[in-house]
C-alpha cells in the first residue's frame, strides 16, 4: 500500500494490526508504505484489496507494542552541532531528547535500527552532509524528523548526540529486535 504520509501509515498499520483481514501473515510499515505479506491459499487478492480500503482509521493511531526505557550518556560528536541547528543549549537538546515519548514508526537500514518519531518538532535536524564511514554500536541520532539508535557498528549520517549500552539486535531473544514499530521509547539520560 502507498500511503501519502508516515501518518496514514501508522493509522493504517495500527487498524489492520487490530482486525488483521484473512490471509494477511504480516505487515510491514515504511515511511510511505504498508507492505502486506499474504498467504496466497488463503487470500483472494481483489476481496483483500476491497478490506483494505473500506478499513477505517483514526488519525493520530499508532499500533501498540509495549515500552522500552533506553538509558543515553549525552556526549556526542555533533550534540554541540544540533544544539545551533536547533537553536536549543546542548542541556535544552537533552531535555527536549529525553522529555518526549518517541514511538518506533518502522524499522530498516539494519536490523534492530527503529525509526522514532516523536512529538518536538525542534529536534528536527537535517542528516550530515558528509556521512561517516564507521558509526559505533550504541550510538544514538537524529536525522529528519526521526530519531534511532544503530544496533551495530555501519556507516552513518545521523548527527550524533549520545551512546547507549542498551542491545538492540540479539539473536537469542524473542523477539531479536529491542525495537519493533508499535513500541513507545523513553530516552532516559545516564552517566558515564
């Protein structure tokens, strides 16, 4: 499904998690679109499409998965950067980071890697204009209108503001990701 907007996919997302149509295995969110994975036994495609539409949203819905608190030690590279992006102190950039409720809109990029909207506009920064080649494991940041956390050391061009021990991918757990869409995140700042 291609949606206008990461809104509309969220709304969608949440109503078709709530009453899932017959066949539909799994959804898959982005920030435009809702990807549907069918069982063909068991889906006829043109009943399915007619569901979909005729499915009604409310606005401002985001499925819901559960909460995860994630401890950050506010001490990275661009956090002075995003501070005069922002026209915020870096302490008002913290404040802002830590006083919202942020929700994972869709996941991507890498495993584990959730995209987090949350409601302060004033954290909306652009990416780097030059990306790095290595971004730590840990390293928390803002890119856009979202915020996320890399799972594993890659390369990157989120501005950077802080590190977390927290782990976002292991294989052993059920599920391997700490962040899944649906899941509200609380950024709670912590010591070195």
């Amino acid at each position: 499904m291609e949606l206008d907007d990461l809104q509309q996919v969220l709304a969608l997302h949440a109503a078709l998690e709530q009453d899932p149509p017959t066949g539909v295995t799994d959804l898959v969110p982005a920030a435009r679109t809702l990807l549907l994975l069918l069982d063909p036994a068991r889906t006829d495609v043109v009943t399915l499409a007619d569901q979909v539409r005729s499915t009604t949203v409310r606005p401002g819905a985001a499925p819901e998965a559960g909460e995860v608190e994630i401890p950050v030690v506010y001490d990275g590279e661009d956090l002075a950067e995003v501070a005069e992006l922002t026209s915020l102190s870096t302490q008002e950039v913290v404040a802002a980071h830590t006083g919202q409720e942020w929700t994972v809109a869709f996941c991507g990029f890498a495993p584990g890697f959730g995209y987090l909207v949350g409601e302060d506009r004033r954290l909306h920064v652009p990416r780097r204009s030059t990306p790095r080649k290595r971004v730590p494991a840990g390293a928390v940041g803002l890119a856009g209108e979202f915020g996320g956390v890399y799972p594993r050391e890659s390369p990157g061009g989120w501005q950077l503001i802080g590190r977390t021990d927290a782990t976002l991918w292991d294989v052993d757990r059920d599920p391997p990701a700490l962040l899944t869409p649906g899941v509200r995140v609380r950024f709670v700042e912590a010591r070195s």
